[in-house]
C-alpha cells in the first residue's frame, strides 16, 4: 500500500516526492528527498495506500539528465522533508519543476523512470557494492487492488506553471 519509484536507466538517479499531508497549510503536500535509487531497482518513497493519490516527482542523474514538469518549488540540495510552500535558503537552494502522477484506483504504484532519446549515458560507472540482505519480493505484494478511499476533508494542491 505505497508510492514506488523504478529506475530503469543505467545511471543511478535521485528523486524527490510530493505527497499529500493534512497536517500542511495552506497546500496540503509535503515534499521529501532525495532518494538514491541505483540502475534496475525500485524503491519505496512513500508508505500508506495510494488510492486515488496525486503524487508529485523529480528526479535528475548525474550526467544532466532530469524527469520534471510544471509544478515548481524550492528544494535545497541536501537531505529534506518540509511542506510544499515553505522555501530553503543559503547556498544550494534552487527552484525545480515537479511533474504529477495521479495513481487511481491502485494501493501500490510504481513509477518508472526511463532513458529519453538522446540521454546521456554513464561509461564504465559501477555501483559500489553493499553488504545488504537480499529480500525477496512475492506475487502478492506486487497486486494492484482497487478499493475506495475515504473522505480525506479538503485537498489543496500545488498550483500548475501556465505554458507558454
């Protein structure tokens, strides 16, 4: 029952999240990160059930490439976890586009990132390995159920860039 992100590239990438939080005023999103995930693995960023959730991401690599859209906000460059409108400052902070994705009617939602045409690529980068216990995941855990949600009270979302 939770937000999941793939990274389906051959670099590792980090990523930052946007989810919904009541306990923020006057948008109702926190936004966390940054979450390393390393090529071919997927990562859990955000816990409880996904049902009929709008999720908010950025992700960049290394090598210049990023996955973002028309939601800005302030993110500092090191480790956070605020609520959506409050701003970082000092050295680092900069403005990033966070692009949605509405998950529906699933409990568990991955969200792959993959190469777009032209991407850069990493040569000979190899992830130093780690002395971790191997965990297996089964089918069920995997599921996709539908369920409804209950009222969650008023929503207010980050507000969209216009397009020019």
């Amino acid at each position: 029952m939770s937000f999941y992100v793939r990274n389906s590239t051959p670099n590792p990438v980090w990523v930052a999240v946007g989810y919904y939080d009541p306990d923020c005023s006057p948008i109702t999103y926190s936004k966390a990160g940054w979450y390393r995930i390393s090529p071919g693995r997927r990562r859990l960023l955000v816990t409880g059930s996904s049902v009929n959730q709008t999720y908010y991401y950025y992700a960049y690599d290394l090598f210049g490439n990023t996955w973002s859209g028309d939601f800005p906000t302030d993110v500092p460059s090191t480790a956070f976890n605020t609520c959506w409108i409050e701003s970082c400052q000092g050295t680092g902070c900069r403005e990033v586009g966070f692009d949605e994705v509405n998950v529906g009617n699933f409990q568990n939602y991955t969200l792959t990132l993959v190469e777009a045409a032209g991407a850069v690529k990493s040569r000979n980068m190899r992830a130093p390995k780690k002395s971790t216990r191997k965990f297996k995941l089964g089918k069920a855990s995997l599921r996709k159920t539908p369920v409804k949600l209950g009222k969650l009270g008023k929503v207010r979302k980050p507000r969209n860039r216009k397009r020019k």
